[in-house]
C-alpha cells in the first residue's frame, strides 16, 4: 500500500488549530456523505421503548459494550453525536475531516448512547489537525483524515492502528463497522451504539462503482447492510489473531445505504499512519 508521509512540522504548522473552523462549507452536502447532521426525531428526555432500540441499523446489530474506544463528536458535553471518532491515544482521536464545519468542543468516548452523560467520559477537545492532502469535491473525498487531541487523558484502551505495509486489511476479511447512524436511507439515528459485519474489497471492485484511490478502502455491498449518514468518522475494524480489534478504517462516504451493490469508502489508516505518528507524536500545545 501506497504511505502518506508529511513532516510534523508541515502537519502541525498548517492544521492545528484551537476550538477550530473548518473555513469552507462541505460541498457534498447535497450528496448522499455519510457525514451530513441528520436531524433528531425524539427529545433528549426521550424514552426509547426496547422494541424500537432493538430496529436494525441497516443489518447491524447493537454493540455489547465492549468497544470503548469509540466516541462521540459533540458541541455540548450532553449533547447528540454529529459524528464518531476512534481513540487511537490516551489524548487523541481519529475522524474524518468532511465531519467538520464548525468547532468540535467535546468528545464523549466509551459511551454506549447517541447523547447524555449516563456513562463512558466527556472530554474537551483542545485542537484539530486534518490532513493536508484531505480534498472534498463534488466527485469524492481522498484522504478523509482528522485527529482531535483531548484536554486530559482518556480512562478507555485505545484500539491499535493498521500497520502501515496494509497486511491487516486485505481483500476478502471481514471487518466490523460502528456507529449511531441512520438506522435507513433518510432515517433517523439510532439511540444505542450498532455495529454490521461488512467483507473488504479490493480496490479494483470499489473503482467500479466510486472514483478513488489508495487512499481509500472499501467494504460492504450487500444489500441492507451497510453504514449510512451519521456514522461518520467511526471505525471499521478487524480481528487480529490474538482476538484485539485493529483499526483499518475510517467511516468516510457512500452513494446509497444498503443498497446491494454499493460499497461504502472508508479512510484507508494503513495510508496515513505516518502523518497520524506525528500529530500523536506531539500536542499543539507544548
């Protein structure tokens, strides 16, 4: 696999920025990108009956509470997830850049549901760093890469990283996404965290159907499951052999959820672990 490799100092230089704006509007709004603000259907007070937490995100299934390492990207501590991010650090996350219009203030990581403070931590978020290769068209979005450095410490493992000669994702595994996205094309999110089974593809296969390159990893396909609007900026993770969850990807953009098919495009990490080394390696703030 093709590596990204910037120096740290370009990196930090050019993107670290504190309780960031991201200075232009996403041009894919108007597009089907998973990343877009989905509108809420229920208040924050709300109780869910368990029938319907228990509706299929798109073929998912709800997650048991044993993938910490995912977070919510909020405005207010309290607040809805407008996205997911992954804890790769004790003081880091990884997103998307495309989640980003507005300033990120906090992160709830660990925790199981779409809003609240009723479990897992909320942290404030200091800066971001995106990528400088990330680009956003109206054809489609490359190296969708955001890291977000935390106040303080998370409690939380992180996950581990792909390795960055690509042998954790090869064509043909199969990988897990999560999320509390759009439970159908132009639904509502869910309230509990959801994950789906998705088989990764070569690239050659995804080119067939959405125009990218190396890096950019595709999955999924099959008809009603898959990611969807809101999931953005979450992972797609394997199983290593010793039975750790490895994060090969990045939750990035799609044409139509669960449509047979269509595969989704995750942010390859395998491509960019040496430009994610060194924002980790360092805070903005030393």
């Amino acid at each position: 696999m093709k590596s990204v490799s910037t120096t740290t100092a370009v990196a930090i230089t050019l993107t670290c920025v504190l309780n960031p704006v991201v200075g232009q509007h996403n041009p894919l709004a108007d597009l089907p990108v998973h990343g877009q603000y989905p509108p809420v259907d229920r208040p924050i007070d709300s109780p869910f009956s368990r029938q319907a937490e228990r509706k299929l995100i798109i073929g998912g299934e709800i997650v048991n509470g044993t993938k910490s390492y995912i977070a919510g990207l909020r405005y207010e501590s309290d607040g809805y997830n407008f996205c997911a991010g992954i804890l790769i650090s004790p003081t880091h996350l990884l997103s998307a850049s495309h989640c980003v219009t507005g300033p990120v203030r906090w992160a709830s990581i660990g925790s199981h549901y779409y809003n609240g403070t009723q479990d897992g931590e909320q942290i404030r978020v200091l800066s971001v760093a995106n990528h400088p290769d990330y680009v956003n068209d109206n054809v489609h979005i490359t190296h969708d890469f955001m890291v977000l450095e935390l106040e303080r410490p998370s409690k939380f493992k992180p996950v581990k990283l792909a390795a960055i000669d690509g042998s954790n994702d090869k064509a043909g595994a199969w990988a897990t996404s999560l999320g509390w996205g759009y439970t159908q094309e132009n639904g509502t999110m869910s309230y509990e965290l959801k994950h789906v089974k998705q088989q990764v593809l070569t690239n050659e296969e995804c080119m067939k159907k959405m125009k990218i390159d190396d890096s950019v990893i595709c999955a999924g396909g099959v008809a009603n499951e898959s990611t969807c609007a809101g999931d953005s900026g979450g992972p797609l993770v394997v199983e290593s052999p010793d039975g750790e969850d490895v994060l090969i990807g990045v939750v990035s953009w799609g044409n139509i959820c669960g449509k047979a098919g269509e595969p989704g495009a995750f942010s390859r990490v395998s491509s960019a672990r040496k430009w994610i080394e060194s924002i980790t390696s360092r805070s903005c703030f030393k």
